[in-house]
C-alpha cells in the first residue's frame, strides 16, 4: 500500500475510512460509508440494504482485537483492500473487499475470507452434546 | 481494474499474467511468474518453495471453468487482484491474491478465498460410508 494510492483515488479513501472504522469498533462511523441500498456479495451469499449488512458485519468486526492493511488501492470509483485479522475466534483471517462507491458511499462490495476456520472454532465451542 | 493501473505497475503487470496463466491452465507458464522460493500465506497454512506451490495451486487451477478479474491494481513492487471463479467443484468462489514481485516472480503471497463450499462440496460427493 502506497500513500499516493491512498491520496490519489476518491474509492479508496473511503473504503478504508470504512476500515478504519470498523477496525476501531465505531460501526456506526463504518455505516456511514455504506450505501442504504448496498449490495454485498460475501462468501454465505448475498447481503442486500444496510440493516442486513450491519448485521453481518458487526458481530465480526466488534470481534477483531487486530487488523492490518496489507495491499490497498483504486482508481475513481473502485478499489480493492485486503488485509489480515485476528479475532476472539480465529487468530490469523485474512480477508479481502472489492467495493464500488458511488457520492462516497458503498454501493456494492465483494467480500472474500475464509469461513471453514470460523466454523470449526464455533464447532469446537460448542456444548458436546447441545 | 483500469487500463492505467495494468500498464503502470510492474507488480500487476506480473500479477495478471500470472493470472491469465493459470485461468487458462497454463500451469508452466503460470510457475515461471513464480520465485523458486515463495513463501505463500494460504487458508490452509503457509506454503514454501515452487515445488509445494504448484502441488497447491494447480489442481485448482485445472478445476476452473471461469474466471473473472473484478478488481486489481498495484505499485512498483506489490499488487492485489480479487477476481471470481467457477470450478466443477463450486460455481462460484471469488478468491484475492496481494502478492510481493521481485526480479518480476512473485515472491510472496497471500491468497484468501473460502475454504467451506469447497469441503462441502467433497463431502457430498464423497461415498456415504467411505
């Protein structure tokens, strides 16, 4: 990640605004970079409008005890940030967005991370016999 | 993904035609994009050297059917593509690479995508009592 990606495209600057945002627990300072009418592709399907993305992207993010930006960058209205977590549940998740902003907000997302480890964690957290 | 940003960076330049390579099962073409000694950050570990590399990623490779680059972009020595794919084993899997381009192979990286449609996937075509 170079400070001229991240000073020269109006996509990214919003995009990890949004990172930051959530990265510090402040979810409704992320919300305000999302678009009311959000369209989401993430890895358990797709997530439309603020109220469902919020309520997929706020448990993990309130989660994270460490984010850290490893590539980010964009153009005019695109950009592409992917980074690495550490949460109560899984102690090494990368995760990757591709995001389109439209008046400075995000309109449309692609989310990519890893479920399989998030689900084994729960498994294994879970009662042996509930 | 821009003209600009495929024809400025060196990175991305190697980034995509690693890419492009292996989208087209070109498993040769897509090794000689890669450093002898990558280290690679993958869901299921960390993965050292091209020999191991090629074991890991080609059998994916060969599986795809489809592939699409929804964003990628980066800077003298580093890119990140995030792109979609379908393979006979899952129709639609969106995967993100942030690599680190040196002496133009790749030479680090780290690849995110979603490990669970892919178990699920073998599971159910798995004989019941194997």
């Amino acid at each position: 990640m170079t400070e001229t990606a991240t000073t020269t495209s109006p996509a990214l600057r919003v995009a990890l605004a949004y990172h930051r945002a959530w990265s510090a627990h402040d979810i409704e300072a992320a919300m305000t970079l999302v678009d009311p009418e959000i369209v989401c592709d993430s890895p358990g399907g797709p997530v439309h409008g603020l109220a469902a993305f919020r309520d997929f992207m706020a448990p993990f993010a309130r989660s994270t005890s460490r984010t850290e930006v490893l590539g980010a960058f964009g153009d005019d209205e695109t950009a592409v940030v992917l980074y690495d977590t550490s949460s109560t549940l899984v102690e090494h998740a990368p995760g990757a967005e591709w995001v389109h902003v439209v008046d400075g907000r995000i309109a449309r997302m692609t989310i990519v991370f890893d479920r399989l480890p998030f689900a084994q964690a729960r498994a294994a957290a879970a009662p042996p016999h509930a």
